[in-house]
C-alpha cells in the first residue's frame, strides 16, 4: 500500500484540485482574454531552462508557434557532443555557479561538424488537460533523468490547456510539434540549432504520461495516416504512461478505486468537462475511449507500445485492455505493471525519487532502446 505520506498529501492535494476545477465550472475563464491559450499556471512552480552542461544535460526554451502559447523544452544530454567538445567534470558548488552565470545567456552553440545525431523523444506532460506544464520542476526532472538513461533527445511539449483552449487544441499542438520537427531536421527550413545538428527524425518516440499519453496515442495515429508525408520524421515506438482512458462500461479498477489517490474518478469527470466541449461530452468520445469505434486507423498499423499502469490507479484496467488489443493484432505491446504505486507515481514531484519512479524510468529505457538504436538492436550506438 502507498505509505502515510502519500495518502496525506493525496487528501490536500485532492481537495485544491477539486476546488479548482469546480470554481472554473462554474465561472469559465474568460477566453477572449487568452487568446494564444495558457500552457502553465501561476501556483505550479517551474524550473528555469540552463542552455550549458553542467549535469550532463543542457535545456532551451522555444516559441514553436508564434500566435498561441505553444513551445517546447529541448533536454540536449552531453552524448550529442564528440567526446573531445564535451565539458570537463565539475564539483557541485562550480556548476551551481555555472547555472547561475548561465542565466540568459545562449549557451552551448553547436560547432557544425561532425555532430553526433541523436535520437528524439517527444513528451507530452500529465496533469488532466488543466495543469502541469513542460518546464514545471517535476517534469524537468523526469525528462532529464529520461535524456541520460536514453541518450536522446527529449523534446517537451508545452501544449495548451484547459479550459481556455477545449478538445482538440493539445491534439492539435503535438501533431504540430512532430511536424516543426521534421523542418528541424534540415538544414534550409530548420532554425533550431540544436536540433538541426544534433537530431535524428528518424528515430522518433512518443511519451506521454496520464493525459499526456492520450495526447501521444492521438499523434501516433495520425501518423499512420498521414505516412510518408511526415518524412523524415519516423515515429518507431510510443510509451503511454497510465494513460487517461475512459470509456461508460466500468471497469474492475473503476469499481474498487473510485475514490483512489490523486486523481480520483470524481476529479477526473471534472477535469474532461472542461476539456471536451459540452456538446462532445461523452466517455465514449475518441479522446477518452481509444477502443471506442471511429477511433482511428486499424490497431494493427500502430507502432511498438509500451504501457505503465498503476496498481492503485482506478483507470489502471482501461490501459490493460488497450495494450491486450494491440497484442491480439501483433503490435508488440508488452505491459509494465508496478505494485504499490498510484496514478503519476513516476512523475508526480513528491514521488520522482521513490524506489518504483525509478526502476520504471530504467525500464522503459531499457525497452526503448531496442528501436532507437541505430541497426534496432539494443545499445548499438
């Protein structure tokens, strides 16, 4: 069972949730006052971006679309250097200061020859389609932590949130994002240097955690439809990290959890009404239901899927039963399943050092280095 803390601090944690979202039902945001839509909120501290490498990972903050709040976080681990470009070990108080020195400055410029290409794996963040962001300091961590494991590049994905901007707008942001990377990678249409030089399109992935890993699944059928028009960006595998899926027909998880840690089931209803616009409401709707028919092209066409679920997550069966589907069609779908764990237990702030966020971060790495190595055979950089 989850220990005393967790349960405490789910009970706050809960209650100024709730108390959020039905202040927002009840007096929507006024969206003509944001029309680019917000990406983050003013109570949810953030971690400001460090463009040099002082703990093995340099990060950079980009304007993708220049009429709505959509950006991206760029997480560069020192792999991407050639081994005699990379920086010299530091002590802590030196890359303390180094960070500090760094502060808005432009940091690492790449030199333009001979870049080593990694690599990328595009994110999209939990938090109900209301919350979290891209640069907030959990998801900062667990992106770097995920950039090392991996020796990729991690591209963060700061789309819009509810309930300014309704279904689709995240959608639509992370398809968006895919696209801006293809133009990344070459060298007339790219204006991120980073990218440019360092990234392989090629070798894409797609990570999403709770909502997120909706976002993810979205994208990765829309490139399956979309085919070679993506070219050069190739998405190989997606990871959905207890995915936010719904449906009407409850499930055994839904029965017994209801009332669960974290997101319970009465938070997340709250949390799709402001999503979904009201005349689109339903569990049933492709967003929620990735089962539910018209969903999208054939299962058997989608790519390699790693699922995570959580033992005490109340949604929890409906992501068993989506990577089940996917294994009756032959996409391999394997199912990481951590006991004594709860939604977000990988990604939540307060849990990121636990024994179980670990070992689930060294899994999927482990798993997903199969199809981003070069050759597709594990650790063949």
């Amino acid at each position: 069972m989850p220990s005393i803390t967790v349960k405490l601090y789910s009970v706050f944690f809960k209650m100024r949730l709730k108390n959020r979202l039905q202040s927002w039902i009840q007096t929507p945001p006024d969206e003509s006052s944001n029309q680019e839509g917000v990406r983050t909120r003013p109570q949810e501290p953030v971690s400001a971006s460090n463009p040099s490498f002082t703990d093995g990972i340099a990060t950079k903050d980009i304007r993708v679309d220049p009429s709505t709040a959509l950006s991206v976080r760029i997480f560069l681990p020192e792999l991407a250097l050639l081994p005699s470009e990379r920086p010299q070990p530091k002590s802590k108080a030196e890359e303390l200061s180094l960070k500090s020195e760094n502060n808005g400055d432009q940091g690492y410029t790449p030199s333009g020859q001979n870049c080593r290409k990694l690599p990328i794996m595009l994110q999209f963040h939990g938090g109900g389609w209301v919350s979290g962001s891209n640069d907030s300091v959990a998801n900062d961590s667990f992106c770097q932590r995920i950039a090392k494991l991996c020796d990729a590049i991690v591209v963060a994905v700061g789309y819009r949130l509810a309930p300014e901007s309704k279904y689709p707008a995240a959608f639509e942001d992370g398809l968006k994002v895919l696209n801006w990377l293809g133009k990344q990678s070459n060298n007339s249409t790219g204006d991120e240097p980073w990218l440019v030089a360092h990234a392989d399109p090629s070798r894409c992935v797609l990570l999403g955690a709770s909502c997120g890993a909706n976002i993810a699944d979205y994208v990765a059928r829309r490139t399956v439809e979309l085919g070679k028009e993506l070219d050069p960006v190739k998405v190989v595998a997606q990871i959905l990290m207890y995915p936010f899926f719904l449906a009407n027909e409850p499930t055994q998880s839904e029965i017994r959890l209801a009332n669960t840690y974290f997101y319970d089931k009465a938070i997340c209803l709250l949390a799709w009404q402001l999503f979904l616009p009201k005349d689109e409401f339903s569990l049933e709707h492709p967003a929620a239901n990735p089962l539910a028919p018209n969903s999208g092209p054939p299962l058997k066409l989608m790519p390699p899927t790693l699922t995570v679920v959580a033992e005490h997550d109340w949604m929890r069966d409906q992501g068993v039963a989506y990577s089940e589907e996917l294994r009756k069609v032959n996409v391999p779908a394997p199912l990481l399943d951590y006991k004594d764990t709860v939604h977000e237990f990988a990604t939540l702030e307060m849990l990121l050092k636990t024994p179980q966020a670990e070992a689930c971060a060294e899994d999927i790495c482990i798993w997903v280095k199969k199809y981003i190595s070069l050759g597709c055979h594990e650790f063949s950089y």
